[in-house]
C-alpha cells in the first residue's frame, strides 16, 4: 500500500488531539448515536467490557480529554509523508476514502456529500454522541457526523486479539467507519430499527453493510489518484485478517470462552471476511444490500 509521492493531502480533514497509541478493545467499529443510541450501545459495552456511562451521559468535558496533538497541516502535505508516517497516512486513506465516495454516491447526493472528519483521540473527550473512551475502540458518531480513533487500536488488535495489522489492516477499519457515515447520509441506519443483536439482526446487517463498503473502496481506490497503485493481495489479506479477528465470534471466545450469536452486534469472522469479499471482488456498493436476504 503505497501513496503517490507527489499527490497533495488534505489534512484538514483529520483533527489530531493527541492520540496516546494505547489500548482499547477491538469493537469492530462501534456505531453511536441516531437510530443506534441506548440499547445497542450498552449491550455493545457491556460486551466489550467497557463502563457505558460515560457514552450514555451526554457530551461534556473531562480532565482525561486527549491533550492537543500534532499540527498535521504542517506534517501531512505529501503522500510521501503518508509513506513515511502513521498519521499521516490515516490523512492519505481518509483523503481518498471521501474522494470516493463523493463520486460513487447516487448522482442526487454528490453534490451535497459531507464530508466527514476523523479525530485522532485518546483517554476521555466529547462527541456530538456522548462522552466516549478509547477503550470502545474506533467509531463513527452520526450526531455530529465524525469518526474517532485511537491508534492505539491497532496494536491492541495484534497484541491482544492476534491480528497480523499492517497499513491496510488499518485502512480497513478507517473504511468502515466511513462506511457508517455513507450508511448514515443514505439514511439506512434507520432499518437496523430496534433488531439489535443477534446474528441476523439489524445491527450485524448495517456492521456487515460498512464492511462490504470498505471493500467496495479498496477496489477502487487506485481511482481516486492518491495510490501508486491497486492494492497487492497481500494488502488485501492484511484487511482480512483484521476482519477475522474482530468478527464477534473471535472475540467471544478469547473473552469469554464461548460463543452466544444471540449476542453478536457486529458479526461473525465469516460474516465479516464475506462481506468484505463481496464489496471488494465487485467493487460496487449496490452488491452491499445486507438486508436483503441471509447473510
């Protein structure tokens, strides 16, 4: 995975406040806010381990905020700097992920396409959602449009949950993330309605949706003119095997030793490693219907 060493990054779409490269569990890309607030978010947590209070309290301060990180306009200008930085090369992926998707939106939604910004965080801070903590891992607040990552995360993943990473590991996450705020603008959170948990449910559906349009971007991100070239199938197995290690089975069983579908949120390695698939050999969005059918 490797960045045009001359094409310009626009690091104005990521806001750096200090992420601390620390720990949370992998929750395979939480989704708060809208349709998808309460419930499914204290299940979510309670899951994963985390203290949901924080997230259902509402926004506000906290003296464990992420501190001001690093002015990325300065750091990221070129993809030769993505090439050469971590941060810079979440500027480079997000850069190109929206680039995408201004593009292969329905024609009615290009030219109103918001963009959305993504928040390298960590401790405690505030989200249009609620108060949040790295230890919910990455996520995508509808409230206010944004995705929030600790890059913590994905050492978390290869140290805790035996993923392999690499850049296109996390550039997987970063595209489902991305996929909720498509999921969002088109309006299909709503039909997660209040199905949510299980391996059919409605929350697996939009987890599964986000994860498909990852792979719909991976196919065609060359496209987008900030990649030297299409992604290699070792890139590709690096973003599969992120997918494995944070389908809910996996983490069921290193959690807790067994296994309950019933209370899958975001679904099965199988599930994830399909979707993934099918956006990815079809490039197409419109093959990333999830509520349609079994999945």
């Amino acid at each position: 995975m490797e960045f045009r060493d001359d094409v310009d990054l626009d690091a104005s779409q990521v806001d750096d406040r200090g992420s601390s490269g620390g720990g949370g569990i992998p929750g395979g890309g939480l989704t708060i806010g809208g349709g998808l607030v309460g419930v499914v978010v204290l299940v979510v947590a309670l899951f994963l381990g985390v203290d949901p209070a924080g997230l259902l309290n509402g926004g506000g301060s906290d003296s464990t905020a992420s501190q001001p990180g690093e002015n990325l306009n300065e750091k990221c200008r070129k993809g030769s700097d993505a090439n050469q930085s971590e941060k810079c090369r979440v500027v480079g992926v997000v850069n190109s992920i929206q680039s995408y998707w201004q593009g292969a939106l329905p024609e009615h939604f290009q030219q109103t396409y918001g963009k959305a910004g993504t928040t390298l965080v960590s401790g405690t801070w505030s989200t249009g959602c609620g108060r949040a903590t790295s230890a919910m891992g990455p996520f995508y607040c509808p409230a206010d449009r944004g995705v929030y990552l600790d890059l913590g995360f994905f050492r978390e993943l290869e140290d805790r949950f035996g993923a392999k990473g690499g850049p296109f590991a996390q550039a997987y996450v970063i595209g489902h993330e991305y996929g909720h705020h498509v999921q969002n603008l088109l309006g299909t959170m709503n039909r997660a309605g209040r199905d949510r948990t299980g391996a059919d449910s409605g929350s697996v559906r939009l987890e599964l949706q986000a994860d498909c349009y990852a792979g719909a971007w991976a196919k065609n991100a060359v496209t987008t003119g900030f990649f030297e070239a299409p992604f290699t199938d070792s890139d590709i197995r690096e973003g599969l095997d992120a997918a494995e290690a944070i389908g809910d089975d996996r983490i069921q069983e290193r959690t807790q030793g067994r296994v309950d579908p019933e209370s899958w949120t975001h679904g099965s390695s199988r599930q994830r490693v399909h979707w993934f698939t099918t956006g990815y050999t079809t490039g197409s969005p419109a093959r990333c219907d999830t509520f349609t059918g079994a999945v």
